[in-house]
C-alpha cells in the first residue's frame, strides 16, 4: 500500500512525453515514479502509438517500427534506468500545497515534482464496421498514417470541416487519388484561408449536409456509407482510406480544473516550457499540444519537462 509515499518526482502518462521524460529523470537520479494507466481513457498504457501499426517518421527506425513495440522499447528504456512504474490510472490529484498529493488505486503519494502527459485521445465515430476494421484504412491521424502505400493512389474520405480537416483533406491529395470531405453543415468552421485551400483544390470534393454512418469491406475498408441529413439520400462512397479529423479530447478530467487550460481543455504552459502556472508542476506532449501532436513533439517536450523539474527540484534545495 502506498499510503504517503513520497517522491522527488511523479510522471502521469505512459507515451513518448512519459517516457522520456522518466528517462531523463532516472538519470539525473531524481528515481522517478511513473503511473502509466490502466486502460486510462479507454487506451492501453503506452498511449496513442499503441492503436496503430506502422510508424515510419520517429527518428532512428529506417525501416519503421509497430506502434506498439516503439512504446514497449521506450517503457524498457524507463525501467532500465530505474524509473519505478505502476500500472495504475491516477483518479485525482490535489495541487494546492506542496507536496502535491496523487490518489492512485494503490494508495495516495506526495510528490515535489509533477509531470502531467496523460495526452490526448482522438475523436471517433465507432460508426458500425469501425471497429473490425479500425487501421485496416481507419485512422485519426492523417500526418501519421497519409503516406502508407494501401492509401496510395485510393480514394480517400476525411470526415470534418475545421481547420485540422481541411488541413488534413489538403495533405492527403499527395498521396490519393481523390479526397472526399464529409461535411455535417453546409459550411466549412475553418478559417476563410483555408476554406479556399480546399474548395480550389480539384482533388478535393465536398459532400455538404453528410454524415457517415457505417463503414464496410471485407478484411481493410472498401466503403463509406453516407447519409444526406436535409435529403434522406444514403450513398456508398468507394474509399481505402477514412481519416477522422473531428478533434481530440486531452485528458484532463483527473485535474478537475486545477490546472489552467484553454477553452477546449490543453493544458497552458510558459512559453517556450512546459511550466505550468503552479510552481513544481510542468506539462508534456499531446496534453497541452494541440498543433503539432507528434510521437516525436510529445518526446521532445517530455525532455524539457525533465530537465526543467531537474532544475526547479536543485532551487528547492
Ligand atoms: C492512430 C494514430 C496514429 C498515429 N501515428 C503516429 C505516427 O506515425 N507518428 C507520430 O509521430 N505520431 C503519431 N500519432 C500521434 C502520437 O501518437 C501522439 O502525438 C503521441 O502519442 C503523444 O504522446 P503523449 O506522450 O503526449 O501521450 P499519449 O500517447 O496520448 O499517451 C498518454 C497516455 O497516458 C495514459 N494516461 C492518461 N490518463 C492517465 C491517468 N490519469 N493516469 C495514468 N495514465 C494516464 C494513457 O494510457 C494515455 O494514452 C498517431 C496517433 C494516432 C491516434
């Protein structure tokens, strides 16, 4: 039982952000402990990487790596040089005197340091058929998954009209051989700029007023299946990739608003830090993160965190 256990430093979160961040911590011997999740969020621990296959754009894989076993070798690395990691889900924090205090299912713990990279979980549909065939031509992140040869040259659907869809519907005309926006509105919500991007865009078509409602093929996807919401009139839209641009959810509910965010839940940090406004508390990766969203981002920022702790642990000695 951990009841009152205390520690220099506590990181929540099991992606790149966590992991690098631990590994930096365990070497400058701060013997961090990590909570990593129980399925927190309806993830496995080991985070976003861990619901795709191949990830072709994290430095030092040439050849790419699984998902999966990227974030098993980064959990290794943690543990090999003593990070300390629990395979819990934080419930609660309280933030408001130091020590900190963390309510995990094992006991509660008091912390000098905390890092928060508990990242984000992308929106999805689970329209029927998504699961089966969930990155089998399913994805929620077209920078990630654009570029792998089933999309190549395919008929392609992005489902959105913010900002990141049009960005995304935009980005994919490299790779496919149509790109087809499912619009619920009869407008697009991003920015007059980028609306023009797409609508002058001869590869993109807008399908307005439509919302998907099932996806099939046998063993990868072959159809959207649509529905016009002002005409009733359903069509089968022939597609080998479907890319949900409809936002993500940073995870954030454990803080109960202790912590500063923007008006869609991020996380604030300094600038150019990951501080947060209260002292001995720092933020990492897709947390507080919502353009760059990257395996590689997250693990440059839980480096910062690290070593920004590091720093703020030396003044309070
Ligand atoms: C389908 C898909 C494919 C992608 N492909 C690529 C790619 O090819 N290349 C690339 O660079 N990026 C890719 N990304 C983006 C990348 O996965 C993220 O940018 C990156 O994982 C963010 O890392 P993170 O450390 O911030 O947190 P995350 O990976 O989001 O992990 C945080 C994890 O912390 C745990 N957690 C949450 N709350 C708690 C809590 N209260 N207590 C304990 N633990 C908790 C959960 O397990 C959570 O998933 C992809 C994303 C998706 C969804």
């Amino acid at each position: 039982m951990g009841t009152d256990t205390h520690e220099r430093i506590i990181i929540i979160g099991s992606g790149p952000a966590a992991h690098t961040a631990a590994v930096y911590a365990a070497r400058a011997e701060l013997s961090p402990l990590l909570f990593e999740g129980f399925m927190a969020g309806g993830v496995a621990a080991g985070g976003q990487l861990t619901t795709t296959t191949e990830v072709e754009n994290y430095p030092g894989f040439p050849e790419g790596i699984q998902g999966p076993e990227l974030m098993d070798r980064m959990r290794a690395q943690s543990l090999h040089h003593g990070t300390r990691i629990k395979t819990e889900t934080v419930a609660k924090v309280e933030l408001g005197s130091r020590p900190f205090r963390i309510h995990a299912p094992s006991g509660t713990y008091t912390t000098d340091a905390l890092v928060i990279s508990t990242g984000a979980t992308a929106k999805r549909m689970h329209l029927p058929g998504e699961e089966r065939l969930w990155q089998k031509g399913i994805s929620a992140c077209a920078v990630c998954d654009g570029a792998l040869p089933i999309f190549r040259n395919a008929p392609l659907v992005v489902i959105g009209g913010g900002d990141s869809a049009c960005e995304e519907a935009s980005y994919l005309t490299k790779f496919g051989s149509s790109v087809t926006m499912l619009v619920r509105r009869d407008e697009l919500r991003a920015s007059k700029a980028m609306q023009k991007r797409v609508l002058n865009n001869e590869k993109i078509r807008v399908l307005w007023n439509t919302e998907a409602t099932e996806v099939s093929g046998e063993d990868k996807l072959q159809y959207v299946h649509v529905k016009n919401n002002h005409s009733g009139e359903e069509q089968k839209i022939e597609a080998a990739g479907l890319f949900y641009a409809i936002g993500h959810t940073p995870n954030t509910a454990f803080l109960e608003g202790q912590l500063e965010t923007d008006e869609t839940g991020y996380l604030l940090t300094m600038p150019d830090s990951t501080a947060t406004a209260l002292p001995g508390v720092f933020a990492a990766g897709d947390v507080k993160d919502k353009v760059w969203r990257q395996a590689v981002t997250a693990a440059g920022m839980g480096c910062m965190a690290a070593l920004e702790a590091e720093r703020f642990l030396a003044e309070q000695e």
